[in-house]
C-alpha cells in the first residue's frame, strides 16, 4: 500500500510518527526507547501496535526487517518473532514506515538475565532463521527482548539474505550469529555454557 503524507526528511522521527498516525487513523503513545530509537507505541482500536520508521538512509533498514519478518511469518516451529501486520512507503518522499504487533518487555540489557527456559527456543529461532535465507542478526543483549511469554529476537533490520549476498558470505553472516548467541549465554545465563552452541551446524 502507497501512501502520500505531508512530512520531510529534516523532521524528527517523533513528530514523522505522529502524522503517519494521523494518516493512518491512528492513535500515537510514546516512542518506545527499549525496542530502538525509530519505533513507537500506537493503538489501532485500544490494540497496541508498534511503528517504525524510517527515514532517508534508514528506509532501507525498514523495508529489509518488513522482508525478513515476511519470511520467518508461519514459522511451524513458532520462531520468538513479531508478527508483521503491514509494510508501507511513501510514494515522493524518502520515508518507509511498517506496523507490527506490540509486546510487552524489556531489553535483555536491562533485565541482566535470559530466563533459562529461554535458551532453547531463542537457539531455534537463530537456526530457523539461518535456514529460511536470514542471518547478520546482530544478536546482543540490546537486540533480546524479555517478554512475559520468553524471549525474543525483534530487530531484524540489519540482516542479510542468502540469495543477496551469495553462500560464503551468508555462511560467515551464519557462524557470527552463532558466536554471538554463545556468548549471550555465557554472560547471561550461567548454568548454560557458551560451547552449547555447535558453529558447524547449519
């Protein structure tokens, strides 16, 4: 869907927001600070929603996380992922923006502990990932969000597609991912040993 709003690329990502909701019919919150600094809270109907937006150079940010969350959507083996509920871009100015459903959390930075029973499930959702052309996950105690229902990977706007970058990339992307995950568990979850995480499964 094509929208045309009246904003330019010099305005604040706040006030961007606020009128993207106005167009839309929506009602704005607040900017949410533990997710990132270009998403917001917003209520379609009292549902809670977040926005993000991007802006000049970040558009594409914006547009690659709409790709990705597409691809890990209907995962049968229910990936720690947000639900993407539409894409949007304007047509004349550098601006894209998406709407995704909303949950409750704090970063893991800020919570100082991954919920052992969280290992596992975060540990598929990095492989599901990997197999579905997804990787360059950035995963990092700011980039884990601690939900009521675990924990959850929901910063997807810097990763890399398999049949873009080509198989020795995408497998490097794939093995820094990995590292990375061990680590979180070493510094955060005590009782689970950071060499859990076999680098050579793909």
């Amino acid at each position: 869907m094509t929208a045309k709003i009246p904003v330019n690329t010099q305005e604040s990502y706040d006030t961007v927001a606020r009128k993207i909701c106005d167009h839309l019919g929506l009602e704005y919150v607040e900017p949410l600070q533990a997710y990132a600094w270009q998403v917001h809270l917003v209520k379609s109907f009292e549902r809670p929603l977040t926005l993000r937006v991007g802006i000049g150079q970040r558009t594409e940010n914006v547009r690659q996380e709409a790709w990705a969350l597409r691809r890990l959507a209907g995962s049968p083996a229910n990936p720690p992922v947000l639900h993407l509920i539409e894409e949007t871009r304007t047509g004349e100015t550098s601006i894209t923006y998406l709407l995704r459903d909303y949950l409750e959390g704090s970063v893991l930075a800020d919570v100082g502990k991954l919920p052992p029973e969280s290992v596992m499930p975060l540990e598929r959702a990095v492989r599901i990932s990997h197999r579905r052309g997804i990787a360059g996950l950035d995963i990092n105690e700011e980039n884990v969000l601690i939900t009521p229902s675990g924990a959850r990977l929901f910063d997807f706007s810097e990763t890399m597609e398999r049949n873009v970058v080509g198989p020795e990339r995408f497998k490097e992307a794939r093995l820094y991912d990995l590292d990375d995950l061990a680590r979180l568990f070493r510094y955060y979850v005590p009782s689970k040993p950071g060499d859990s995480i076999r680098c050579d499964q793909p």
